[in-house]
C-alpha cells in the first residue's frame, strides 16, 4: 500500500495541469475570493501522506514538499537525502462547495493526463487534501482505498511570498 500511496499521491502532487472547475458565475467578487484563498496558498509547504484519518500528522509513509504560487504547484519526494521532481503544473479551486475542493490533472512525459479531484481545509499554516486519482471525489479526510490523505505545513523560512 505504501508504493500505492507514494505513486497516486506523488502523481497528483507533482505535474499539474490545469484540472476543470469553470468559469465563475457571480463575476468580480468570487474573483476577488478565489484571488484571496490563491494568496493564502503561497509558500513552501512540508508534510506527509498520511494514514487513516491523519492521527499522526508528523509521519507517514510518503514525505513531501511543494512550492506553491498563486497558480502553480510543484511536487518533491524527499527519500532520505534524495529529492525526487515531480513536476509542476497548474491547480484549480472551488469554493462554492463544502468541503472546497482543490483539484489537478496530471500530464505525463508521454503526453497522457490524469485528472483528479480532492477536498481541502486549509487553516492557518496547515493544509489537509484529501484526494484521488479516480473519478469519484473523496468525501472524508482519511487514506483509505481509492484516495488519500495528505497534511503539510508552511514552512515560514522557506515561505517564497506572493508571486
């Protein structure tokens, strides 16, 4: 399970495209919000995929880190004292749903894209995405069959700033 888990989740965090939520529907203001919670995602963020429902948020079986600006994300593994690219792509967001959902598409070296579809919480200097390479959109946050659950946090030192 944990080859699975680093593989599905590397592949999601790694190279992004863009995955499809929609133009927005109430114009400037929804603009403006999305523009605010794209802030709030900046920085360099530290964490792990964790198990079950994230009761130890300082371990698990795939260690990662991603750069993130306001509209591109970009996946390391970090395997002892290797660091493993994963690639960075574009991210998409919906706040209009509960939970918001933070989704992505993955484009291979060949040419072949992978969509996925998650939920977040971000809160303070911590984000929780659950999220899954199939097509049906986690409901929970927890690492189970067909998804999983990833918890990282800002790094403040590293943080790059608004891009």
């Amino acid at each position: 399970m944990v080859s699975r888990i680093g593989t599905g989740i590397l592949s999601v965090l790694a190279g992004l495209l863009a995955g499809a939520t929609g133009a927005p529907q109430s114009g400037k203001p929804q603009e403006t919000d999305e523009a605010k919670e794209r802030a709030r995602f900046v920085g360099v963020w530290k964490g792990f995929t964790v198990e079950g429902r994230g009761e130890n948020p300082d371990r698990g079986p795939v260690k990662l880190e991603l750069t993130i600006t306001e509209k591109t994300m970009r996946g390391i593994e970090i395997k002892g004292e290797t660091r493993i690219d994963h690639g960075t792509g574009e991210f998409t967001l919906d706040l209009k749903a509960s939970p918001r959902r933070l989704d992505a598409a993955k484009t291979n070296e060949r040419g072949r894209k992978q969509a996925y579809v998650g939920i977040y919480t971000l809160e303070g200097d911590t984000l929780r995405w659950c999220v899954s390479p199939q097509k049906e959109r986690p409901e929970t946050f927890e690492t189970r069959k067909g998804q999983f659950l990833v918890i990282l946090k800002k790094d403040r030192k590293a943080d790059p700033g608004p891009r």
